[in-house]
C-alpha cells in the first residue's frame, strides 16, 4: 500500500497545508480517505482526476473533510467527459440522510447522470472493499465518526482516525498498525475537547504498539517541531510529521 497525504491542515485556511485528505493506493486502486478543502487539485497535481477514484471513505461529515466532495461530484456532470464508473462512498451511519439533503439543498445539481453513488454504511464492523479488509469503528468527535483500518493480502494495516479524542477504541483500532495516522489539532496546554494533542497521541501509539506514527490535521499553533519531540516522550517508535504530498510506503 501507498499512502500520499493531500492534506496535513485544518478549517484555517492555509498556503501549506490543505484541509484533511489522504490517498491509499493498492493494487492498481485508488481510494480517497476524507475530502477536505483542496483535496481535487492535490490529485491534479499528482495526475489523477475524478475518473480514477475508485472509492471514496469519510471519517465524518465537518466541512473540513468533506467540502470538496461538492465540486468532484458537481465536475463528474461535465457534458464532454462524464464520469461513467459508478461511485461507493463509505461513511458512519446517518451518512445516507445526510447526503440526501445535500443532494435537494444543491437542487440536484450534482445528481450524477453517466454512473450512481453508492452510499454505504459502516458502523462497528469489518468488511472487504476492493481487496482491501476495512474495519471501522466509532471514536469519540461525533456520533457518525468512525475510524477506519485498512489491511491489505500481506498483512499490512494502516489506520485513519479521523478527528477524535483519546478513547480506547482508536487504540485497539491501530493494534500493531503499521502505520497509525492521527489528528495532532493543538499544543496540550491548548487541548479542546474531542480533538487529540501531541502527548495523547504519543500514548495512544505507545498503548497501541504501532510501527509508525504519522501526525497530521495541524491547527496553526500545533506546527512546528516541537510537536516532535513532545510526542517522543510517549512514544520511541518511528514518528512522523505530515506536510501536504508527504508519501509512506506501507
């Protein structure tokens, strides 16, 4: 598996770091795990466009990982070169009402004509999605957030935990994870409620036993390599801090 971060940021606009966005790629599939704001040029630049998502995963529905989801599926209409490729789009439960109103608040604009949404549910469970095994599980942000985990036919795990608070779920979730990606949103001496600092996620690596640690979703006072060695003090694995484009071979 390759992982390739789109976006390493937050909802605070930012020339370095995009809204939260990742792509998995394995064995010639490409999914997209959260779609943030400027995850679509992002994977321009990397040559892809939306004929070659073959799935998409949302860890919840806030704006900062999911907005661009808007102008993919309004793009996908293009007259002379519609999406044909039917679309899966995996998300917690109530991610199907939701994603009905947005269809009516948007009057229908972005209802696909050459391919369908699929949209499918997962709660605490494990599946199988294109050769990928997939298991979510509920963290605590809000009642749709889920963590997913990824593990593909050798073995190799990579976990995603979305926006979320330490709890043990997320822990068990990135168990022995190759690699465990976390939202790192601020300093601890900053720490606000549902959202994960550099100490706890030190911990929850080291509870977890993963091989590597990657750090991400940086609200502004959270970037800087003091995030580093702060972690480090929980944690003596392999660690390491996402920029936009920053690539991990799983």
């Amino acid at each position: 598996m390759k992982l390739t971060v789109l976006g390493s940021g937050t909802a605070v606009p930012d020339l370095k770091r995009n809204s939260a966005g990742y792509l998995l790629e394995e064995n010639g599939k490409r999914f997209l795990i959260d779609f943030g704001y400027g995850t679509i040029h992002q994977l321009l630049r990397l040559g892809i466009t939306y004929h070659a998502i073959d799935r998409i995963f949302l860890t919840h529905n806030h704006p900062d990982h999911m907005c661009d989801l808007i102008p993919f599926l309004f793009a996908t209409k293009y007259p002379l070169d519609p999406r044909t490729r039917n679309l899966p789009i995996v998300a917690g439960p109530g991610f199907g009402d939701y994603f009905d109103r947005m269809m009516q608040a948007f009057n229908h604009w972005l209802t696909p004509e050459s391919y369908q949404v699929e949209i499918v549910e997962l709660d605490v469970e494990t599946r199988t999605f294109d050769g990928l095994t997939v298991t979510s599980c509920k963290v605590a942000h809000i009642d749709m957030s889920r963590g997913f985990r990824f593990t593909d036919g050798q073995g190799k795990s990579v976990v995603f935990s979305g926006d979320t608070d330490y709890c043990p779920e997320i822990v068990e979730l990135g168990r022995d994870a190759d690699l465990l990606i976390l939202e790192c949103s601020t300093p601890d001496d900053m720490k606000v409620e549902k959202h994960l600092t550099p100490k706890l996620c030190g911990q929850i690596a080291r509870e977890a036993g993963c091989r590597t640690l990657l750090l991400s979703h940086f609200y502004p006072p959270c970037d800087g390599p003091s995030v580093m060695d702060v972690c480090r003090r929980e944690f003596a694995g392999n660690i390491i801090l996402a920029d936009d484009l920053t690539v991990v071979d799983i």
